[in-house]
C-alpha cells in the first residue's frame, strides 16, 4: 500500500509521465519530527582527551552564527525531497503545527515574528545572508584565532556503517559546507560507527554534531524546549548530546543560564495559554538567535501510495495516530 521514495527513483519517476508508478506518487504527509543541528560543547577525541580546538570554538557565538546565517542546506534537501526541496527547510526548534493560540496564531509564526526573519517564500532558506555571514566570520577567526584556535575547524559527524544512502547524504552535506564556509574555515569529516551511536559516538562524546529531532508527546513547547535547558537531568539533548555545562565557555553558559531561565518562566504560566505561548516563543527565539541548536529541515518526501492518506488521522502528537 504504500512505500516511502529516494532521491533517484523520485526523479526516474516523476520525469516520466508514462511510468505506470507515477498517478501513485505524492507528496508524503510531513512527519511529526522538527530536525535540527545539535551541538556537541564537550567533544572529545577517539582517546578521550578534550577536543580544545572544536570546544573553543564552537562556544564562540560568531562562529555558530556562520552556520545559522551561512550553511546552505538547498543542495541538501534534495536528498529527501527531489522535487520540491524547499519544502523540508525549517527554521524553528518546535515543530510545526503543534499548537496555536486562541485566535488561531500558529505558534512557529510567533517565533519567527521574534527573530525578524522574511517570510518563507518556498524557493530559499529565507535565515541565509551573506553580509551577515561574512560579518560573523571575520569576527569569529580573530576571536577564535586570539584563543588558539586553529583553521580549518574540523566538524566530525558519523553515519552508520555501511548504510550507502546515509553515506552519500553526508557527501553531500560534506560539499555544502565546501560550498558555504570555504575549505579554509570549516571542514566536516564523514566518520562511520559499527553497530550503536550510542555506544560508539555519543556517550564517549566523540561528535561535533548529530542530526537529529523531536517529536511531540503532548501538546506544548516545554516537551521541545526542556530537552535544551541546563538546570536537570530531564534535558534529554543537553544531557545526552550537547553537554554545554562542561563547556569552560563563561559566555556560553550565561546564555544558557538565561536562556533555561526564559523557559522555566514560561512553563510557571499555567492560567493563560497565550500568554504561555507567548513567553516560550520568547525563549524559543532567544536561542535560535544566539545559535544554540541550529533548525536544519523538516521531513516531508515523497511516496507511491494507493490509499489517500490525507484521509487518515494526522494527530501531531501522543499515540492518536495508532
């Protein structure tokens, strides 16, 4: 009944029109998940001392502002959507569609509103500016250089081994750093892992950044903005991925400080949900300004199907869908 398209057989597909595949391909209905670049604030290297060079670095806020402001997913994207690639950018941490305001404000939009950002035209990552890039590199090698960081930054990033279509989305993420920062600013090294990211990667810390998202267990922006906060153990991507409290960033934990203390009084308003929105879009957008995670896309491809779904239950979140 159903079976979800790659890059190659979407284009064998679609340019076609005799293709007895293609009156059953659409567009997939866009997954539940918001994907973003996670930082790693503690990394370290395969002996387990610390990776100053990327720690520094990445702490800086200049440098994480280049890749807000400069890494071009477009290319990117069209390993998952091929024919409307544009489709999958995402420029917020909570997903959207999760939740709206009483006069029916979707709450993404007030995020967005907050950060200045044009409106989404469907054809560009609407955040890139190459002023502002360009602004953000220049400080950030003089500030970074003054530290001792040395150039190029290497990004580590690990796919499964042996997983081909895993491979070749990280070459071509790999040119798209090529193409945005310049060999001579930031590199991103393909590593691979046997059997557990876990195991392997994540616990000993070994990664500059996953790529990796959250979907909703109920209806509201604390399930997304407390897995970020610095202040406890439920913090599921602080605590199993960015480690920022390890971080000897004094700069980087006040923001985090802050940015945690933004949150926790969000989640105090208990007896207006606007206002609650309100106060969490306020936090939301506070650390996407400084680049703490970075949006990276939303899953929305491509599939041959012989059911409609979009007759189907499309609950954003819990188990409705089951």
């Amino acid at each position: 009944d159903y079976v979800a398209l790659g890059e190659a057989r979407i284009n064998t597909i679609a340019n076609n029109p005799d293709d007895p595949l293609y009156q059953y391909m659409i567009p997939d209905v866009p997954s539940k998940h918001s994907y973003q670049f996670h930082f790693n604030y503690d990394k370290h290297n395969d002996d387990q001392s610390e990776d100053t060079n990327w720690n520094t670095a990445i702490a800086n806020e200049a440098f994480r502002k280049c890749w807000y402001y400069g890494l071009d997913l477009g290319s990117w994207y069209k390993r998952t959507n091929a024919i409307n690639p544009y489709k999958c950018y995402n420029n917020s941490y909570t997903m959207q569609g999760l939740i709206y305001t009483s006069d029916g404000t979707e709450y993404t939009s007030l995020v967005q509103e907050k950060l200045g950002l044009p409106a989404y035209d469907g054809e560009t990552m609407t955040r890139l500016d190459s002023e502002k890039f360009e602004e953000y590199k220049a400080q950030a090698i003089e500030e970074l250089t003054a530290a001792g960081v040395t150039f190029p930054v290497h990004a580590r990033y690990f796919v499964a081994s042996g997983n081909q279509t895993a491979l070749d989305s990280a070459n071509v993420l790999k040119q798209a750093f090529s193409d945005s920062f310049g060999d001579d600013f930031i590199v991103l090294d393909i590593d691979s892992y046997v059997s557990s990211l876990s195991k392997e990667v994540r616990d000993p810390r070994r990664q500059s950044f996953v790529i990796n998202g959250w979907g909703a267990d109920y209806g509201d922006p604390q399930n997304y903005l407390g897995q970020e906060t610095n202040d406890g153990d439920n913090a599921y991507y602080m605590v199993a991925y960015g480690h920022a409290v390890d971080n000897e960033s004094e700069e980087l934990n006040a923001l985090y400080d802050e940015f945690t203390e933004l949150v926790n009084k969000a989640d105090a308003i208990t007896d207006d949900l606007d206002a609650r929105y309100e106060a969490y879009a306020e936090a939301e957008a506070f650390m996407l300004d400084h680049a703490l995670i970075v949006p990276a896309y939303f899953d929305i491809s491509w599939e041959l199907t012989r059911i409609n779904d979009y007759s189907k239950i499309n609950a954003m979140f819990g188990i409705q869908n089951n």
